[in-house]
C-alpha cells in the first residue's frame, strides 16, 4: 500500500516536473537566444555607444572653445618669442589638464597647443613631443586646422604611441595667430566611461581595415570573429549604417563615428551569448522544485500509508485469531475512514456467532425500536406495574452464576431454534464470555450488576438487561 501510494505519486511528479522544465527551458531559450534579438541587442549598443562618444568629442569642443574664448587664454599665447610662447603653452595646457576633469568628468591623457603649421607648441606636464608635427600624422586635423573649424578624432599613431580621442578648437591670440588647443582622453577610459551599461560580451573600435584600435575586457575569439568580419565594419564605415555581422556563437554590430575626422572608425558592439543572464537557472530551479516534491511525495506517502495499512494489518490479525478459535475477538477500532468497517464486521460476528448485542442506553432503555408484534407486549409490561420487574431482578440477583449461565445459555438456544435458526456455531465457552463482557459494558452504564433475560420477540431472539 505505502510502496503503491509513493510510486504513482512519485510518477506523477516526475512527469509534471520534467515537461515543465523542457517547456520552460525551450521558451527561455527562444526568448533569450534568438539570432536576430541577439543582433538587435548589439546594434543597439553600438549605436548608444557610437552616440555617447561623440557627445563626448562635442561637450569637449564647447568646453574648449569657451577656454579659448577667455582674455587669459589669448594673452598668455601672445609671446614675443618662440619659448616664451613655447613657456606659456605649457602653463596653459596644465591649467587646462587640470580644470578638465570637473568640467569633462574624466582626466585628459594629452592637452597641447598646436601652432599654425600644425607643430605642437607646448603641452602638459612635459616638453616631449615639443616641435613634433601633428598635422603630418592626422590629415583631418590638418584641414581642420586651415579652415579654423573644431572638431574631434580618433588619434592612433604607433610611433607617436597616441590612442586618444582628441578634440579640437582654434584659438587666436592678441596677433591673430591661429593656434589649436588639444585635448586628448585615452582610448579605454574612453570605452569604459561609454560602456558601463553595455551587456555584450565587448566593445571594440576599429578602423576600415579591420584593425583593432582598442577594445574593452574581452576574449580572443571575439576578437577574432571581429577581424574576421572587416569586410562588414568597412560596410559600416563606408555606407554610414548600421551593419551586424558575425557567425556561430559571435554575433556583433558595427556603428560608424560619423562625427569624427576622416569618418574611418567604427563602433563594434559584441552581442552577449543570452539576453537574460542565468536564465538557465530558472529552469534548473524546476528540478530542484521537483526535488523536493518527490521528497514530500516520499514522506506523505509513508505517513499515508501507515495511516491505512496498519488498521487493515489489525483488521486482518483479528480477523485470523477469529479463524483459529478465538471466537470472543471483536474490534473496537477507532478510525475515520476504517472505523465504520470494523463495527460492521463485529456487527456480522455477532450475528455468526449468535450472540446479541446490547441495544440499551445508559437507564436501561432499548435503544432499538421495537417491533409491531412486541408493541402490545410492552404495554402489558407498563400496566403491570413497578412489582412485575422487581422479581425476576430479585430472583437473578440470587441465582449462583454458573447455574445463571447455563440457563441463560439453554434458553437462548431453545428460542433460537424455535425460530428456525442455526445454532450449532454457537459454543456455550464463547456465549458466556460474550455475556459476560456484555454484562461489564453495561454494568458501567448504569452503574449497577446487570444481568441478562432472554425474550423473543417476533422473529428475533432478544437479550435484556437487568439491573439487579
């Protein structure tokens, strides 16, 4: 019973369980892994990415060009000589170094003053590169530079080691020179301050080519799915769209810098491997839910089955003592579901075995309704008085026992064949010992020695207490 009661639960469970896991995890798994989703994923990021850096670059022209507008700034420029100028420069760059970072939110890697012919004049915290050409390495910033317009780039140079995004404006001094005040973030605090909201897997610019400029935290094979789709970054590049590429587990989008320079870098955004990170583990959250309801199922069906089992197991030993003789075996079990079976049967046991149950209350009232024929024979009962029940309970009262018994018992079989009945079972062992349990029942009702008539009434043979 227990064992039946645990596997079809446990059978149950299992099945709910596993296709409620396969379900979720397939749906999850269309929702999150998507192809197509993954690439919107990435385009959006590289287009955010893409816009972010060049607000970036605008916020730092008009920063500087409010500098370059200052009384100050245009003062300390005009010098009579090429060091002093190259002095002042100098001073100028680190005043602006270090005002940069509570306007800009970032600290400027370079910031220079370029001269008319496109050679650095001076720059922060050091006098290298002093004299050193920028214009030669950077054909927008030279044309920049003839047309006083402001602007910003991606600067990569490996000789000169710059991996800048640089912004751009022009200056005059007191004398009308054109001059150019630079300013220069690097590269990776540059990716890092756009792509904090970013989920891909990587943020990466690169050029026409295909080459890497700088990248944030990311693998090897990203970067090699990356180069391996040039040929869809200079699409992006060239067109001015947005273009996604990649294959196998590597999808990216690349996002053109239409506001910078000569407009040949790109922004390459990495899609993630899911949209939903952990997403696994809602699934996985089902088999352990599972888990525990085979466990549950394993206690309950234990409890459960110990609850029917053992007043059946009591019913059954009852049942086979009443077989092997013990005829005076009855069950008095106290169960909700089994209880009403077990008085059923002592009820049948009574009836096999011949013995009458007491049908009255705690006054000695029968508790049975009586039938039409013995109706009239209660009547003449209550019209013989109180005097008519006094002596037989006087002449019980001092019968010996064993004499009571045997009469007790010959009358009951007497009125039982005179009815037609069987009465071979009943054994005069196993009437006395009913009786006398019978006698012990109801002397507690009424708190009294009771003792037992037989009566026959219609065609039933009934035994009435006696109180004595």
């Amino acid at each position: 019973m227990r064992n039946k009661i645990i596997a079809v639960n446990a059978v149950i469970v299992l099945i709910v369980g596993l296709l409620a896991f396969a379900i979720v995890k397939t749906q999850l798994s269309l929702a999150t892994s998507s192809t197509e989703q993954l690439k919107r994923s990435a385009q959006r990021d590289a287009v955010s990415i893409a816009a972010k850096l060049q607000l970036d670059g605008l916020r730092a022209e008009r920063w500087l060009s409010a500098k370059a507008a200052e009384p100050a700034t245009r003062a300390a420029l005009t010098k009579a000589t090429p060091d002093a100028r190259s002095d002042a420069a100098r001073q100028l760059s680190d005043q602006i170094a270090n005002a940069a970072p509570g306007a800009l939110g970032t600290k400027p890697s370079i910031v220079a003053v370029v001269d008319g012919n496109g050679k650095i004049l001076g720059r922060n915290g050091s006098d290298l590169g002093r004299g050193d050409d920028v214009s030669a390495t950077y054909p927008a910033f030279k044309e920049a530079l003839s047309k006083t317009a402001p602007g910003s780039d991606v600067w990569t140079d490996t000789k000169r080691a710059d991996q800048y995004i640089a912004s751009y404006v022009p200056v005059r001094d007191e004398n009308n020179r054109n001059m150019m005040l630079v300013i220069g973030v690097a590269l990776n605090d540059a990716l890092a301050r756009v792509t904090e909201a970013s989920g891909g897997r990587g943020v990466l610019l690169v050029n026409e080519t295909g080459d890497i400029l700088a990248n944030t935290q990311t693998t090897d094979d990203v970067k090699k799915a990356v180069k391996d789709g040039a040929n869809d970054v200079k699409s992006a590049v060239t067109t001015g769209t947005v273009i996604g590429g990649g294959k196998d587990d590597v999808l990216f989008a690349a996002a053109p810098l239409d506001g910078f320079g000569e407009k040949k870098t790109a922004v390459v955004a990495v899609a993630p491997t899911s949209l939903l990170e952990g997403a696994n583990g809602a699934a996985l959250s089902i088999l352990g839910a599972m888990a525990l309801g085979l466990i549950l199922v394993v206690a309950g069906g234990w409890f459960l089955g110990s609850y029917i089992s053992r007043p059946i197991a009591a019913l059954e030993e009852g049942l086979l003592a009443i077989l092997n003789g013990q005829n005076d075996k009855r069950f008095e079990l106290d169960h909700a579901e089994l209880g009403g079976l077990a008085f059923r049967i002592d009820q049948l046991l009574n009836q096999l075995m011949g013995v009458e149950e007491d049908n009255t209350d705690e006054q000695g009232r029968i508790s049975k309704a009586p039938t039409a024929a013995s109706l009239g024979d209660a009547y003449s009962v209550d019209r013989g008085g109180q005097a008519a029940g006094a002596a037989p309970a006087l002449a019980l009262a001092h019968e010996p026992a064993e004499q009571y018994y045997g009469r007790l018992y010959q009358e009951y079989i007497a009125a039982k064949r005179s009815l037609g009945e069987q009465v071979d079972h009943i054994t005069d062992a196993a009437f006395r010992s009913r009786i006398q349990g019978m006698e012990q029942e109801a002397a507690s009702k009424h708190g009294r020695p009771v003792r037992y008539q037989v009566q026959v009434n219609g065609r039933e043979v009934v035994l009435l207490a006696v109180p004595l």
